[in-house]
C-alpha cells in the first residue's frame, strides 16, 4: 500500500513539476478513492506540495530553466502570483459554502477549458507580457483552489502563457507561487485544530520530492514550443473531464 501510494505521487509530481500542473488534481482523487478522508488528504497534499515545489525551484533555477534571482522579472513575477494567490486562498474559505458543488464544478471546467483552447489557439502568435492578466488569473486560480482543491496549476500555467512568459520559465514561477500559495492553505487548515495524517504525508513527500529532479531535466530538454503545445492539450483534456463530471452526475 505504502509503495503504491508512493508510486502515484512520484508520477503526480513529475507531470506537476514538468508542465505546472497535475499535482492535487491527479493525486487527492485516487486516495480518497483508495479510502483516505479528504480532511486527512488535503493537508498532506497540501504540505508535501509545498516541500516538492520549493525542490522543484532549486531544480529549475539550478537548470537554468528559470531565473529566480531576487532582481530578476522571473522572481517578481512569481512573488506577485504567490502574494496573490495567498489573498484568494483566504477569500475563497468564505465563499466556498454558498455555491453548489455541480455549478462550481461546471465554472472550473469551462474555464479551464476555454483556456486550453486560448493557449493552442495562439501557440504561433507573439504574447505581450501583462502584469495586469499575471495578477487577475493568479487571483482566480487561488480562489478555483481554496474552494475545490484544484485548478491552480491549468490557470496560472495559462495565464503566464498567454500573458508573454517563456513556458519552461512558466513551469518553475508557477511552483515558486504555489508553494506560498500551499503554505498560506496549510497553515489555515492547521489553526482550524484538525488532526494531521503525518505519515501519509511523510510518504507523499519522501516519494513526490524524489521526482522533481527528473521533471526539471524533461524540461531544461523540451522545446519551449513543444511544451507549451503539451500544456495546452494537457490543460484541454483537463477541462473535458471536469465537464464530464458534470453530464455523468
């Protein structure tokens, strides 16, 4: 059991560290299925994201993949969309009771979808780069986050995108964001007095933090063109689903 939850959070964390996404979206599902409670899963996904995520920024600053220097336009970029993002995590707490679960389910889907489709669309098209967009679609994918426990990674994968920014540089500023944006959740999750499952996450981050190493390599590897093609059908494929959700109940 040990090994195949670990097995699953390797995969989960390379393709997260490897396109910026797919990290809780793929790995919070299979171990609430596997029969974890959620309250039990979401704060080790929670932490053992915010231990692979600052591995994956070390990997890829390292791999010159991208350039988080304190000066550099990588760094502020990803410190606009972790501060952020902390602010929608704590907004989305309040809305998250009033709105059902089929319609938010059905908003993320679309979406996510949309932007997928906004992504391939303009594969070949130059992007001027936008701080404006950079903050509105950090601010909507901390908020999808905090009130469904995904759809972080499509939106500001996306949005960086379509706002000017290389894809392998994307791939590392979209981790440095969601680390803050994993420690701001957490620590609410912890003052609420819920017990925390430490071995699951002891597990989740011994195993998950194993992959990174060899995401940042697959990217320093990858073309930016490809890559950002790859996203976008990942980002698509993640949007059908969702709505298919939706039509099967």
């Amino acid at each position: 059991m040990i090994f195949f939850i670990g097995i699953i959070a390797f995969i989960s964390e390379y393709l997260d560290s490897g396109l910026g996404m797919g990290y809780g979206t793929a790995l919070a599902p299979i171990l609430i299925i596997m029969g974890f409670e959620p309250l039990k899963v979401v704060p080790a996904v929670l932490v053992s994201q915010l231990f692979t995520d600052i591995a994956a920024c070390i990997s890829h600053h390292n791999m010159r993949n991208v350039d988080l220097k304190i000066n550099s336009k990588d760094f502020k970029v990803a410190l606009l969309l972790g501060l952020v993002s902390a602010v929608g995590v704590i907004i989305s707490v309040a809305v998250a009771i009033r709105i059902p679960k089929w319609l938010l389910t059905l908003y993320i889907g679309i979406l996510v979808l949309s932007m997928g489709i906004l992504i391939l669309v303009t594969i070949n098209r130059p992007m001027r780069f936008s701080w404006r967009k950079i903050a509105g679609i950090s601010l909507l994918a901390s908020f999808n986050k905090g009130i469904s426990g995904g759809g972080y990674g499509p939106l500001v994968m996306g949005g960086q995108l379509i706002s000017g920014i290389n894809a392998k540089n994307a791939v590392g500023i979209t981790a440095f964001a969601e680390a803050i944006t994993c420690l701001v959740g957490f620590v609410f999750y912890f003052l609420s007095g819920k017990a925390i499952d430490w071995k699951l996450t002891g597990i989740l981050v011994l195993f998950a933090t194993a992959a990174v190493p060899f995401a940042a390599l697959t990217v320093k590897n990858v073309f930016s063109d490809k890559l950002k093609r790859y996203v976008g059908i990942l980002i698509v494929i993640l949007g059908l689903v969702t709505l298919f959700k939706i039509v099967g109940g």
